[in-house]
C-alpha cells in the first residue's frame, strides 16, 4: 500500500472539516498548540504517531482515511489483508463470513435503490 505523506494533512483537515470540528478543539484534544496542528494541516510538518493516534481517535476516522488517497488506493491492502485472514479459517467460518457479505451486499444495494 502506498502511503501519501503529503496528503495526511489535507485528510485530517478535510475530516475535521466534514464533521464540524474547529481547530482549537482538534488541537486540544490532541494536546497541541493550535499552531501545530495548522502546520499539520498544510502538510509543513507531520504529527508524531502519539498525536496522529490522538486526532484519528478524536474525529472517529480509521488509518485508511487518512493515509490513503482513496478508497481505491486502500482497496488492495484490504482484500489482501482480507484474504490472508480467510486463509486461517476453517469452511465453515468463511461460509458464514460470506452470509455476512451477502447481507451487508443486499443492504447496501437496497439503501442505494440499486437492483440486478
């Protein structure tokens, strides 16, 4: 998976943004200076993984969101990631992982108005 270093700023601000959240409040709950936290924001300097920890928990966002460019840069990590879980299951288990695709699938089809 690449990982765009110079987007993890714009993603975080872009994240703050979509769900409402000022800067002075970001910044505190990370425990930084409002500064930082601007620099972070405009890709000049990146976050410790303390603080990366502290904001991705605050704004509720998963390490995909904001390392990734998009979900589709973070798709083959995922379903190779998924594939080598699948590998340690036994048929009965990866049956049932499949009924749960298959609802999650018929939901998300239905919630879109899509039909096949």
């Amino acid at each position: 998976m690449k990982i765009d270093m110079a987007g993890v700023g714009s993603r975080i601000k872009q994240a703050r943004e979509k769900k409402g959240i000022r800067q002075e409040a970001l910044a505190e709950a990370a425990d930084i200076s409002l500064n930082h936290l601007s620099h972070i924001e405009n890709s000049k300097s990146l976050p410790s993984l303390k603080v990366l920890g502290k904001i991705m928990v605050y704004l509720e966002v998963r390490p995909d969101e904001i390392f990734c460019e998009s979900v589709n840069t973070a798709g083959p990590f995922l379903m190779k990631e998924t594939e080598q879980k699948l590998d340690y299951l036994e048929l009965q288990d990866i049956k049932k992982a499949r009924d749960l695709l298959d609802m999650l699938y018929t939901w998300k089809m239905k919630d879109n108005h899509i039909t096949k």
